[in-house]
C-alpha cells in the first residue's frame, strides 16, 4: 500500500461556473479521483477555487498535473504538499462546498477530527477561503 500524501492548491476561476458547469466539474472530478484512489474536497466561491486531493503520492501528482492546465482556472498555486498520515475525507471521492460564506457549513460535520497539527493548519486554511469568499453562493441542484 502506497503512502497517504495530500496536495492543496488555490486558483482562480477564469469565468464563473453555471450549476451545470460545476456539476459536470464534480462530476468528472469524481470520476476521475475514483479510479486513481484520490479523496478530497473542492471549494468555489464564484471565482476561486480551493482543492485538496488525497491518496498515492503519484496519483495525486498525476491528477493535478491535468488540474495544473486546466483552461478554467488561472493562478494555480500550490498551498500544500506533501506526506499525510490519514485521509480527512476518507468518503468523498471529491466533496463540493460551494456555500462558502459560513466557515464550517456543508461539511464541518463530516471532515475528520482533528488529530495533528496539519489537520488544524488545513481546517484554519479552508476557514481563511471561507471568510474570504469575495461573493455570495448559490445552492447547485445536487
């Protein structure tokens, strides 16, 4: 069994998402995580993006390598990478939280407890882009 590791990055959207943009985004995340035994979460705030992905080192690697150059986003920038001990989103091949505005909503309640010091440094991370959320959310059909 290959060694947990986890990536984090941000980014810029180049143009808002539509629901069904999105949906197709989740979609095709899942999917593609799914096979390469990456969990994780994605945030979107209407313009921005933060993603944890977790799993194999090579393929997480792998996985944000096509990230990386995706023409929807812009501004890549890697937050964190590196070895993790366990998953924090053990069950979600690639969550979505889309309603920002309230650190903690969506999925507080399912994230892990936290038990080092990199589960409380990534907690303060998504509740930095949470509060930071430059628009409102809309509620996605999913």
């Amino acid at each position: 069994m290959d060694p947990l590791h986890h990536l984090i990055y941000q980014s810029s959207a180049v143009t808002p998402l539509a629901s069904p943009e999105l949906g197709r985004l989740l979609e095709q995340s899942r999917r593609n995580n799914q096979l390469a035994g990456i969990t994780g979460v994605l945030l979107y705030d209407g313009s921005r993006f933060m993603q944890v992905l977790e799993g194999p080192e090579e393929a997480v690697h792998a996985i944000f390598s096509r990230i990386e150059v995706d023409c929807r986003h812009t501004g890549v920038q890697v937050l964190a990478d590196g070895p993790s001990t366990h998953r924090q989103f053990p069950g979600w091949s690639m969550g979505l939280v889309d309603d920002v505005r309230q650190p903690g909503s969506s999925f507080g309640e399912n994230m892990a407890c936290l038990r080092t010091l990199t589960d409380a440094a990534l907690w303060l991370l998504i509740r930095e882009f949470q509060t930071s959320a430059v628009r409102p959310s809309r509620s996605l059909p999913f």
